[in-house]
C-alpha cells in the first residue's frame, strides 16, 4: 500500500505499489471492540501506513490483503459488466 486517503461515510481509498487503486467502505456497525475508537469520526480519519498495513493510533490495524482482494473484486465485477 503507497496511499491511503480518508472520505466520507467511513470510505478509504486506497492505492497499491501495483497501481490497483480504489475504495472501501468500512461498516460502522461492524466497528466493535478493538475497532470501536474508528467510530468516531475524526479519530478514523488518523489513518496512516505503517509498514504496509492500515493503522491508527493506538496500535489499530488493519491487514492489506483482505482490502486489496476486495478492491480487486471490485474491479473485476465492473469489467465483467462493461
């Protein structure tokens, strides 16, 4: 991951060292334990990289892979409908 830009609604955009580039929307109801701080507005949008992974303060992470396998998927369902 080279980019990570916050957005409304809980969205991320994303860019990978490969050039596959696009968004995620995190659902806030989903944001529970560890994760519950993300709920709060301003503190989501202190996302940073950090060693590759999506972090916050606090030592709140999240792993690439999943997020690069479902911008990935994003992008394949739009192809396949074009």
């Amino acid at each position: 991951m080279v980019e990570i830009n916050p957005e409304a609604n809980y969205s991320l955009f994303f860019g990978f060292k490969d050039a596959l580039s696009g968004r995620v929307r995190l659902d806030p109801g989903e944001l529970t334990g560890v994760l519950a701080p993300l709920g709060d507005v301003a503190f989501f949008n202190r996302v940073y990289i950090d060693g590759g992974a999506l972090a916050w303060p606090g030592d709140i992470d999240l792993a690439p892979d999943a997020l690069y396998r479902k911008i990935a998927d994003q992008r394949d369902i739009r192809q396949r409908a074009s």
